[in-house]
C-alpha cells in the first residue's frame, strides 16, 4: 500500500499517517521528522534544511528528492508506506513518480486531508511537539497526560519554531502556491481521495480507512 499524504502545515497529515502505519503495519515516512532529527544531530543536510525550515520556506528540492528515494529503497517499504510531507511541489511528485517507474510501481492513494486556513491558524498555535520522540499532541484537542511531558517517552513537549503565528502565514502562502497544485496533478493521476480534516482526528481515521478498506 502507498499513500501520499496531503494538506497544509497542521491539516493533521502526521496525525493520521502514525494512525495508518500503525493499523496496516507500513512506514511512516515524515521528511519533516527526518529533517528535524538531522537538525538535533547537527548534521550538515540539518544546518542547511533549518534556514529554510525557520523562514517558513520549503527546503529546497534537490535536498529532499534523493534523501526519500533513498528511503523508500530499504527493505521496510517493500509492502508500501505513507508519506507525510513529501511530495510539496510538482517537482517532488514528477522525481517520485520517474523513481516509481524505474522499479515498475505507482503511487496508489493520494490522501488529502482538507481543512480550511481558519482552522489551521488555531490547530498549529495548540500543537506542542516531543523534543524527544517527535509525538505531536495539541493542548486543546488531543493534550498529552501531564502537561508539557510526552506520554511515550517522557521527554518536554515544545511549540515549533515553524508553529509561531508569523511563520504559520508564510506556510499556508507557500502551500497555497507550491504544493495544492499537487492536488489538480493526483487528481489528473487519478488516486486523489479528498477526507473532511476539520472533524475529529477519529472520525477522520474513519474516513480514511473506508477508503483504504479494512
Ligand atoms: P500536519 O502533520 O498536517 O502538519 P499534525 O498531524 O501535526 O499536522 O496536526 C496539527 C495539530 O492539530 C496537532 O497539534 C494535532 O494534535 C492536531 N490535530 C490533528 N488532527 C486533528 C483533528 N482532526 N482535530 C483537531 N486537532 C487535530
Ligand atoms: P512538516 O513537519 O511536514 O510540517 O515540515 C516542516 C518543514 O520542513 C517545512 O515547513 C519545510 O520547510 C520542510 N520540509 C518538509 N518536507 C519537505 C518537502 N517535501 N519539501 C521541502 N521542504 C520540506
């Protein structure tokens, strides 16, 4: 099973592709997570990614592409996995689809889950992030057990640098330009399947799993 997750910054992608990996035993893949470990690492692809990252900017694509088909060549992905974050711009999605065809596949689902820009200001300003483990939790909706600890490893929950009102706006502008356009090009591909991400994260996973079936 191969599934692309889309929406914007704080749609709940991570949210429901943890849920995914979980019920149908794939990888959970999150260029956002990976660039975030690279970053705490102090590895060299982390310094360059964090200047983007901080700005609100996409990293830019040369930095990415390699990086997940490299991912998606190990061993784990040989019976599918889901993409958090990756492809965010028709560049990414036209790499992704030649590095596919290479190896005789296609991506299956495109999974948007859709949630208007009113919403998202409030859900990334509540999301407080695990320095430890990257569990995200949201103070209002889905709060951790003890306030400002992870419930899996115990480590301090944050607020992003990139969940801070003034970047939040830069990241829906550079959604709205550089990645809906994906929507229209899965569409185009025919595996686009659009959930409501405005109802609760369950009810979410609902929809979803009578798309991917039981
Ligand atoms: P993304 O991966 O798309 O950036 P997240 O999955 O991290 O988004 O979700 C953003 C924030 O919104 C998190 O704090 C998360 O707990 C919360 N959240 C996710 N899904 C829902 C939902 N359906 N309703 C309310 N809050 C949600
Ligand atoms: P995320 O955790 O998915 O919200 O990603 C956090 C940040 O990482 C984004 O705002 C981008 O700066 C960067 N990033 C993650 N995935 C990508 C990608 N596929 N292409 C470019 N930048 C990315």
């Amino acid at each position: 099973m191969k599934i692309i997750m889309l929406g914007a910054p704080g749609a709940g992608k991570g949210t429901q592709a943890k849920k995914i990996a979980e019920k149908y035993q794939i990888p959970h893949i999150s260029t956002g997570d990976i660039f975030r470990a690279n970053i705490k690492a102090g590895t060299e692809l982390g310094n360059k990614a964090k200047t983007y990252m901080d700005q609100g900017l996409l990293v830019p694509d040369e930095l990415v592409v390699d990086l997940v088909v490299d991912r998606l060549a190990q061993e784990d992905c040989a019976n599918g996995y889901v993409l958090d974050g990756f492809p965010r711009t028709i560049p990414q999605a036209e790499s992704l689809d030649a590095a596919l065809a290479k190896l005789g596949e296609k991506m299956e689902y495109a999974i948007d889950v859709n949630v208007p820009d009113e919403n998202i200001v409030k859900r990334m300003g509540g999301r407080r992030a695990c320095v430890g483990c990257g569990a995200t939790y949201h103070i209002e909706f889905n709060p951790p057990k003890k306030e400002g600890t992870c419930d899996s490893c115990g480590e301090n929950l944050i607020l992003r640098d990139d969940d801070k009102p003034e970047t939040v706006q830069k990241r829906l502008g550079v959604y709205h330009e550089q990645t809906q356009p994906l929507i229209d090009y899965y569409t185009n591909a025919g595996i686009l399947k659009t959930v409501d991400g405005t109802v609760d994260m369950n009810d979410v996973f609902t929809s979803i799993v009578q798309i991917l079936g039981e």
